[in-house]
C-alpha cells in the first residue's frame, strides 16, 4: 500500500531522529568522494549534511514520497542535492550515470520488501575505495509495535489492520554482517538500544503516540480514513501506550533499537 507521509509530524522528533544518522556516519571514513547517494532520504536535512560534509560531491537523495521531496526541495535553497522520486524496490543504480562513492541508508529498508538482494546489488557497484552505511529500527518487538497489532487485532476491521500494523522487517546486525561479509570488503555491524526522553516539558499528554504516528502508525492511519473510527483506534491504541511508557521524573523514556552495518570496500569497484 502507498504511505502518505507529514513531513512536519516526522520533523517533530528531529533531534532524536537524527542520533543514529550521527552516530552511523561517524563510521564512514570517506576524504573526498564525488557522488554520495542517500537511499530514503525523507525530508531533507540528514541528506543536506552530507552536502555540507562533503562540498565537493554530487549528492543525490532519493526517496518515494512526494511530500518528504517537496520539504525537501524547499528546505534546499541553494539547489545543492538532485531529489529523485523512485521506490527503492525499482530504483536502478545504473541511473546515476556514474558509479557511487558512498550510499547511505537511513531508516529506510524496513519499508522495501526483499531488501537483502537489493543491498548487495548496492555494494557492488561501489566505486574503489566506496563505503555503504545502512540503519534500520530494531524495534519490531518493541511495545509500540506490539501494542499496534494488539490493537488492530481488537478492532471490527482486524484483517486490514494487522496486515498494516505489521512491519516489513529488518534483520539483525548477524544478518547483514554474514550477507556483505566478503574477502574484499571490511564490514562492521552492531545495534544501539537508545534511551529517548520525550517530552521533559510535561505539554504532551501521550508523545510516544506522537511518535509513531509520524512512522510506524502512518499505514494504519491511511486505512482508518472516518475521522470517528480513527479517533477510536487511536485512544484504544494510545491507552496501552500510556501504561507502557509512563511519565517519568525525567519525562517519558521511549528505549529504541537501530541495528547499523558499515561496508568498505579499499582498492576495489566496478
């Protein structure tokens, strides 16, 4: 199904977004490469750092939402990124028109089905000396996941809403680090189980819903369409998440796991 998403509700937890595409890009050790890709480049500002990172490169985001490429654009004033609408599933690398020094995905491949073949197609065609950085959220299990099918379960229209509320998967780090692992390549993989403090101000009543109604719940929410019945949902959905996450002296702790692999690849390309 089409995913129609808010760039300003995703946009509401910008801070705590970007941790993971921080920390995974510490790990990228790329000097001066002339095209950087970004697969699932959003609304813009992650990929915008790569720009100003690298000033040199040609920097292409791509992504298949036309709302996120639209802030995109807008945010970009100096014209500095080629946005490209494509879904990664149909994406073809060869039109780039040049092999790619460095790819990039961030929290993006839990939504392509197939991923795997997709990410080895990838890394082989790297330019000598490419880098490939993937991450992903490892929070399938998490409660506000689970909470979800819990509640679409529950609902009159249960057959459409599990079939939502569930998540196309990402593997574990084990799981990329033996599909990339190659005698050529060096390949780095681990997770991170972040500790996010939500709203220390005490003005939200639920932001862990908040939260996931900028991702996860977005393909819930386009089946639930009468204003009434989603209301309902979302304060079924938003009870489990209040008991699950309470508030905290320090605010409302959302623990979130993201699984990252690193691929380099010296001396080497296509």
């Amino acid at each position: 199904m089409t995913v129609t998403w808010d760039p300003t509700r995703y946009g509401q937890f910008s801070s705590e977004r970007s941790r993971p595409f921080v920390d995974l890009m510490a790990r990228v050790d790329a000097q001066e490469p002339g095209l950087v890709v970004d697969l699932g480049c959003g609304n813009g500002p992650l990929t915008l750092s790569l720009a100003e990172r690298w000033p040199q490169a040609r920097v292409v985001g791509v992504d298949s939402s036309v709302e996120m490429l639209d802030a995109a654009r807008a945010l970009d004033t100096d014209g500095r990124v080629d946005w490209v609408e494509a879904d990664l599933a149909d994406w073809d690398i060869a039109s780039l028109g040049a092999a790619p020094d460095v790819i990039v995905s961030n929290a993006a491949l839990q939504w392509v089905p197939r991923h795997l073949p997709l990410i080895e197609t990838w890394v082989d065609a790297l330019a000598a000396d490419g880098w490939f950085a993937l991450q992903v959220p490892g929070n399938y299990d998490a409660p506000t996941h689970a909470l979800m099918r819990e509640t679409a379960v529950a609902h009159p229209r249960r057959a459409q809403l599990e079939a939502a509320a569930k998540r196309l998967g990402a593997g574990d780090p084990a799981t990329y680090l033996q599909l990339l692992s190659a005698p050529d390549r060096l390949v780095s993989a681990w997770e991170t189980t972040y500790l996010h403090v939500l709203d220390r101000e005490g003005e939200q009543d639920n932001p862990v819903l908040e939260w996931v109604r900028g991702t996860g719940l977005r393909p819930v929410l386009e089946i639930l369409t009468d204003e009434a019945e989603r209301d309902a949902f979302l304060a079924d959905y938003g009870a489990r998440l209040k008991a699950a996450y309470p508030r905290t002296g320090a605010g409302v702790i959302l623990p979130f796991r993201r699984v990252f692999t690193v691929v380099h690849v010296p001396g080497t390309g296509v």
